[in-house]
C-alpha cells in the first residue's frame, strides 16, 4: 500500500466515524432503541458510497472492509449511550454532517477517478458519494431531507468535489488536493451553517388563465 492510499483509506474510516455519529444523533432525536441506532448510522455512513460503486459497477467499499460496519456500529451504540449529554444535538448533527459531507465528497470523486470515470462523473459520484446517505437517513427518520431544505448542502459536496477534480487535472499531488477538496466542501457547508446561507427558492406568482379552463 502506497502513502496516498494510506491516507484514503484512514480519511475512509475517519468519515464512517463521524457520518455514522450523526446518524446515530438523528435516530437520539427519534428515540429509537439499540438495533435502530445502528441501522440509521450504517444507512448514513454507506448509503452514499454504495449508490456510488453500484452506479460505477464496481466493489461495494464496505463489503471488502467489514471492520467498517464494525465501527459503525460501535459509533451507534456509543452515541446510544452519551447522546443525552449533547445538549444542542441538532446541532452536533449539522457539523458531524458537515465534516463528513467534505471528506465523503473527495473520496467519492477520487473512487470514480481511479476506476477510470472522466471528470463530470466524478464530480458527480463525490456528490452522491456526499449526500446519498443523508438522505436515506433523513427518508427513514421522517425528516425532509437536508438536500432539499433551503440550505446549501449539496451544492457544497459539489464544490468540494469540484475543487479536487480540478486541481488533480492541474497534476497537483492527489495527497495535497485530496484535503484542500475536503477543506473547501466544508467550509462552504459551514460557512452556510454559521451565515444561514440559502439558495433562492421558488416565488409563487398570480395564476394564469389558459382558454381552455373557462
């Protein structure tokens, strides 16, 4: 194994660790027991990547490394038992998720990469890479999903993706683009926490009568 793909596979399991920790916080707010809490960080932490290998036609990631479900699921369970002491849990969530949603995107984009996509592919499977697992999680807690608040969420995965994709065609070091990517998809997603950042949204406007309708 190389340095470089020492470091992916370290930032692999450090995302698994905080994406399943906000998954866990969202199952903490739903009360849900034990077999819940895992099932919701496991969805959060895999949903994504699974989506992505799948789509790529590829080796799911977590099945050729099941310590990672272990590690999930001792996240759940960790949470299951200290949650109560995170006052502002909601808040706890947001941030684990954000910190995930950067790391997740870079590792989503350089997984298409190395397996040969072009570079839209890639900026896109870093995005559902990303977002994917957030959204099951949010679809199973009966919570709208953060993609589709007003937040800007998955256009900051975008970035984050986009950032890596870019400076690796610019022959930059995977090792030094593979952080700077990570860094800017969070700082975006938190720079939108901290500023309440949106994106615009649909403005109804008067009705229009069509003759047909008379």
């Amino acid at each position: 194994m190389t340095p470089f793909e020492g470091a992916v596979a370290l930032l692999s399991w450090a995302a698994v660790a905080v994406v399943a920790a906000s998954g866990a916080l969202s199952a903490s707010r739903k009360q849900l027991d034990p077999v819940g809490f895992i099932l919701i960080a496991c969805v959060t932490a895999f949903g994504g990547g699974t989506a992505r290998d799948l789509m790529l036609g590829v080796p799911v990631f977590w099945l050729t490394a099941p310590g990672m479900v272990l590690l999930a699921s001792g996240i759940a369970l960790l949470v299951f038992f200290t949650a109560h002491l995170v006052e502002r849990r909601f808040n706890a969530l947001l941030w684990a998720d954000a910190v995930g949603l950067g790391i997740f995107a870079v590792l989503g984009a350089e997984a298409a990469q190395r397996w040969g996509a072009p570079p839209w592919v890639a900026i896109l499977m870093g995005t559902i890479t990303a977002t994917f697992g957030g959204v099951l999680r949010d679809i199973i807690c009966a919570e709208l999903p953060l993609i589709l608040r007003r937040e800007i969420y998955a256009t900051a995965a975008a970035f984050g993706a986009l950032v890596f994709v870019v400076l690796t065609e610019a022959d930059m070091p995977r090792n030094l683009a593979l952080p700077i990517g990570a860094f800017a998809g969070f700082a975006l997603r938190g720079a939108a926490i901290l500023r309440g950042w949106s994106m615009p949204t649909y403005r109804a406007r008067p009705g229009r009568d069509y003759p047909d309708q008379r």
